[in-house]
C-alpha cells in the first residue's frame, strides 16, 4: 500500500506557537468548526500573531553570529555604533524572525533587540 500524497501546499515553517496551534487546529478540523460556529471573526488570527510574538521559536546562533556577539558583549558596551547596531539587528531578526530596525532611541534599542541577544548569548555561554 502506498502511503497517501499530501495535497495542497506544503506547510509553513511555524514561527510561533500560534503557528502550530493553527496547523493542529487545521488537521484536526476544529479551525472549520470554529469559523462555522463563530464566523470569520472569530479572533483566530489574532490570537495566533499575539502566540507567535509571545512564544517565538528561536533559531540557533551560527558560529559567526556567537563570535560576534562574544566580542560585542566581552566589551561591556555603554554606546553602540550604528554598525554594531545593524549588526546586532541583522542576527535579531533572523533568531526571532522579527522586523527589528535600527533606532536612534537608545531605550528601545536596549530594551529590546540590545537585551535579548544579551540573554541568548548567555544561555550559549553556559552550554
């Protein structure tokens, strides 16, 4: 018996949790009965964006991006030049899948991409 050919287009690669709990809820036809019960503005897609943004699946530093980010933090930077800071941006947005863009608002900037590669790079240096 040959296994069964799967039809339509080939699934997304989750990028949050929002995104596998719409794939389950899709295979499952709970999503279609949702939709049928509620109607189209169910709220499902909202909850799915606020899912993946809450619960991001991170991809794995390259080595390049670990030996940047070693030298960057091994400084103990108080200013960031806008190199670094498109540097650290271009390794953010694509561990987090975001749209990060460069800022002249140093709290954004800290508060933000700045303090999550922080902490990604120390639960490296740990491992």
């Amino acid at each position: 018996m040959e296994p069964k050919k799967r039809m339509g287009r080939p699934p997304k690669k989750a990028q949050g949790l929002g995104d596998t709990i719409e794939q389950i809820t899709e295979v499952t036809g709970i999503k279609k009965a949702v939709k049928w019960i509620f109607g189209e503005g169910c709220g499902c897609e909202e909850r799915q964006r606020w899912l993946n943004k809450r619960f991001p699946y991170v991809e794995q530093l390259t080595e390049a991006e670990f030996d940047y980010l070693k030298d960057f933090y091994s400084k103990n930077p108080n200013k960031v030049t806008s190199v670094e800071q498109r540097e650290l941006i271009a390794i953010y947005n694509r561990v987090y899948h975001d749209k990060a863009q460069p800022t002249s608002c140093g709290p954004c900037f800290l508060n933000g991409v700045y303090q999550k590669l922080g902490k990604l790079y120390e639960a490296y240096k740990v491992e």
